[in-house]
C-alpha cells in the first residue's frame, strides 16, 4: 500500500511540473484557432486583381451569406444583423490574432469570453458542453496570464 501511496505522489508532482506557459500557449493557440475559423467563415477572402499589368490586393469583404446567418439563424437580441455580422467576423480575427501573439491577452480572453457567452445564451445553448470549455480556456487565461510565450511577457520584461 505504501508503494500505491508513493507512486501516486510521484505522479502528481510530476503533473504539477507542467510549466503554466506550455498551458497557456496551448489554451490561447486551440482557443483563436476556433474563432479564426469561424471569422473565416463570415468573409470572403482577400481580393487579388491584376488589371492593366498593376497586382491590386484588396480587403477582404463580409461574405453574403454572414448577414443573412445572422438574421436567419443566430437572430440576436439588441443587435441588427448588418451591424452584428461586421463585428462578430472582426472581432473572431482580431482578437483570436491577439491572443496567439500574446499580446493583450486577458483584455482579447475577456472578449472572447463575452463573444462564448453570448453565444450560449442566444444562439446554441443546447452547446453548452463546446462553450463551457472555451470558458474555461479563457477564464485560465484571464487569471493566469498568456505565459512566458508571449507578447505581453516580452514586453514587461523589456519595459
């Protein structure tokens, strides 16, 4: 019994050996790459022209079906659906490029923790499995801090 007991204390301190950054990166990189996609799905992509021998690269464009998502299906409350799909496909590209970097990191987890919630209460809450794990991500995050990979790191480190 006493071996069971040791064994089990070696195996908790070595899980308490995973160092909080190799968590956070993990946390932030699986969280942005979730919204990323999803914003992605809002646009069409980058507009490339080439007229008159001149390469023109344009912005992406809210793609045509996003409004029509938003008035169809998520029907949220408060919000027109031409004003919803611009930011909701903005945000789902900014902050989760944030995030990734590390920079802003509890100011972009906040965001998308509203962005969850909103989410859950108004659109799929039958998702609440889905959500409450990108909660929890992003509570982490918020309360620990992005790690020591990060933008925000380097620069309190520098500054």
């Amino acid at each position: 019994m006493a071996s069971v007991s040791l064994l089990l204390r070696q195996c908790i301190a070595l899980c308490a050996r995973i160092p909080h950054s190799l968590i956070a990166l993990l946390a932030r990189f699986s969280v942005a790459a979730v919204f990323w996609k999803s914003g992605q799905t809002k646009i069409q992509g980058l507009a490339i022209d080439i007229v008159g021998g001149d390469f023109q690269l344009g912005w992406p464009r809210l793609s045509e079906s996003a409004i029509a998502l938003f008035r169809d299906e998520y029907r949220l409350p408060f919000v027109p659906p031409e004003i919803a799909a611009p930011l909701a496909a903005c945000a789902e590209h900014v902050f989760p490029l944030l995030l990734l970097v590390g920079l802003a990191t509890r100011f972009s987890a906040l965001a998308l923790l509203g962005m969850t919630l909103t989410i859950q209460l108004f659109v799929y809450p039958d998702a609440y499995p889905t959500h409450g794990t990108w909660a929890a991500l992003l509570l982490y995050l918020v309360a620990q801090g992005p790690g020591k990979l990060s933008l925000d790191q380097w620069i309190a480190r520098r500054f």
